[in-house]
C-alpha cells in the first residue's frame, strides 16, 4: 500500500515558505559568518517540498517509526536542512542562532545524535545513498502494522562523481527498492567550478535509467513539476526512482546565482542587506513587481 503526499499545499503557498526560509537561511549563515550559500540556496525548494508536502512527520515525535525518511547526502548544504527544521518545529530560533558554534546542535554537516529531525551524519561525499538505501530496505513492508515509510535522499550533482553513490545505484536497481527516491539537487556547478569541465555526469537519466532506476528530469524550482515527480515516485511500486531537479546555484538572489563564489560563503551586511530587498521583492504580486530590479 501506498500512501499519498502528508499535505495537500498549493505550489504557490510551497513558494512563499520557501521564500521564507530563504530569507531565514540568509540571515542564519550571515550570524554565523560561515556556510554553503549558493549550495544551500539550490536546494530549498526540495525540502520545502519535502517537508511541507510530502514527507509523513512529526517534529513532537521525531523517533516516530512510520516516519518517512530525508537524507541529506550533500551535508555542506546543511543550512538548508536546518532552516526546514526549524520552520517544520524541530529546532528552536534560538538553537539556529547558535549554527556552527563549539557545542551547538547543528554544527557544519548534519549530526543526527545532536539534532532532532536529522536521519544520519553527512558531509563525507558519497555516502548518502547507501545509507539511504538501508534505510528503505529495513523499512519494506510496513512498520509495526503500518504502512511503509518511504525514504529520500538529497544529492548535489558533483557529488555523483563518487564511486559509491553508483554502487548504491546498482544496489538499489538490483533489488528493486520502490519506497527509495533519490533527488539530485543538479544546480551545474560543484567546488571547483563547473561539474561538466571537472568529470562530466551526465547524461544521468540515461544512466540511472541503465541501473533500473525510473528516472524523472524536472525544473528543481517548478513547484508543480517537483510535486508531480514526487506523485509519480510514490506511485512507483517496481523500482527506486531518481528525480534530477535541474536548479539554479543561488537561487533567489540575482547576485548569487550561478556564481561559484557563493558555493560555501557568507554574506556580509551590505550583501544581506540586498538580498533581503531582493527577497522581499518576490513576495509582492507579478503585477507589482513589473519594472523592477
């Protein structure tokens, strides 16, 4: 049995939270004056998906064993999960206050013995999706009686050049691992500047395809689109399904997108300062916003 989406939320109610919360990213990371900017901008409107539409959770019971699962593969981007985690319940704003500092619960990759809401420490390139497919292949059949628990794993696209991530693949294509769906956060660029110069991945449908995978190539900042491949996965009873959400390196800041300068760094106030005009912006109608920059 398969069990629909935790919320039915219009694609532009997902758009404004995740304008919040890239407001609150900003803010966080400029506190913290360290973090993935540009990594943890791509990926917002994923868990914004995840977390507020999709995924069945409960931040007062975050041990909840039907829970669906969220791997964040790619830990740099953990400011992004962080913010989610917060807008969901499971942190406190005063707890986000405190990102990165000695002691903190939510230190620069995800720590899931520190933080509530986290499924497994990331950061190690490449491991995500192992453990991801544990996860999913502990959890067929159900939980206790209930229905089964789906789990989804976060991937940044130059993460993919790790080895392990297609052993995983092979894995879970060879097993058939329906309840497992992978999301490649595919912004284009990685560390070191474009994915395609420094070991070209692609074509990933094709491959992943190739590994028994169902394979699903969508907009990453098309609400609709993003829910229609998560509807499509969940319906997906023969194999793990793979949706690459092409994304912008960024995205919601002009200045910001797809420059590799922003991958792992912090606004200044000036800077932030921009950005939250820019942002603020964007949640005014269409109407109101012709003309403007």
């Amino acid at each position: 049995m398969t069990r629909g989406p935790a919320h039915e939320v219009a694609p532009q109610e997902l758009a404004e939270i995740a304008r919040g919360l890239r407001v609150l990213l900003l803010r966080t990371i400029h506190h913290a004056r360290s973090g993935h900017t540009g990594s943890a901008m791509s990926c917002i409107d994923i868990l914004t998906c995840l977390y507020f539409r999709e995924m069945h959770h409960t931040p007062y019971n975050a041990e909840w064993p039907q829970r669906d699962r969220m791997v964040l593969s790619k830990g740099h981007a953990s400011a992004a999960l962080y913010v989610a985690l917060h807008q969901a319940g499971y942190v406190t704003r005063a707890e986000l206050r405190q990102m990165r500092q000695l002691e903190s619960i939510l230190q620069g990759n995800p720590d899931s013995r520190r933080c509530p809401g986290v499924e497994a420490s990331t950061g190690s390139l490449g491991q995500g999706l192992s453990i991801g497919h544990g996860m999913a292949l502990a959890l067929r059949g159900g939980v206790d009686g209930g229905e089964e628990p789906r789990v989804y794993v976060v991937l940044g696209d130059g993460e993919l050049q790790e080895g392990q991530i297609w052993e995983a693949a092979m894995s879970a294509g060879h097993r058939g691992t329906a309840n497992l769906c992978a999301i490649i956060d595919a912004n284009g660029l990685q560390l070191d500047g474009a994915v395609r110069d420094i070991k070209n991945v692609e074509p990933l449908a094709a491959k992943l395809e190739a590994f028994g995978w169902r394979a699903l190539d969508v907009s990453g900042h098309d609400f609709a689109a993003l829910c229609g491949a998560l509807d499509a996965a969940r319906g997906e009873r023969e194999r793990p399904t793979a949706i690459i959400a092409r994304t912008v390196m960024g995205k919601g800041v002009s200045f910001m997108e797809n420059a590799i300068g922003w991958h792992s760094r912090a606004p200044d106030a000036h800077q932030l300062a921009e950005a939250l005009a820019e942002l603020d912006k964007a949640k005014q109608p269409a109407g109101e916003r012709a003309g403007t920059r």
